[in-house]
C-alpha cells in the first residue's frame, strides 16, 4: 500500500486573509428594509443592536432613508468600497 502526501493548493497558504469579512469596517445592505420581518432589516437592526461602529450603507432606490440612515439608489452611488455585502 502506498500512501500520498496531498499539499494544498497554493491559493490556500498564501496568507489570503478572512479579517475584511469577519471583521468588517463597512457594510452595504442592498434591497434594505424596514419591513419587520425583512432580511434588510434585521440585519441592520442586528448591526446596531450589537454595536457595529463601522460604516452602514443601505441600497433601496425607492426609499430616502430608514429608520434615519439615508439611503442610495444603486451600488454605483457607494462612496466607498465595502468589505462585506448583504442582499437582502
């Protein structure tokens, strides 16, 4: 019997880092809500509700604002780049 040595593949030992979406400093909530029970919104509920200090941006084209955090139309209007996006 022969055993083999596998080695993985290069992408995975190449100190590729998980920090942006494990611990993110942006998010983008895209179709956000204040619908109760929506995606959308408990995501950014959660996100307040457990003290997230990093940028919030919410995606809802037919809405100004939720619950008092402006709102763009599209992922085009982003300022910035974010680490992590949720679609909601």
């Amino acid at each position: 019997m022969t055993v083999e040595t596998l080695n993985p593949p290069a992408s995975l030992t190449t100190g590729v880092s998980l920090d942006r979406l494990l611990r993110p400093r942006s998010v983008v909530i895209v179709g956000a809500s204040d619908k109760p029970g929506a995606l959308g919104a408990s995501v950014l509920s959660n996100l307040a509700r457990n003290g997230f200090s990093g940028d919030i941006h919410l995606i809802n084209p037919k809405r100004p604002e939720i619950g008092g955090r402006p709102c763009l139309p599209s992922v085009d209007a982003l300022p910035d780049s974010v680490d992590v996006a949720v679609l909601a």
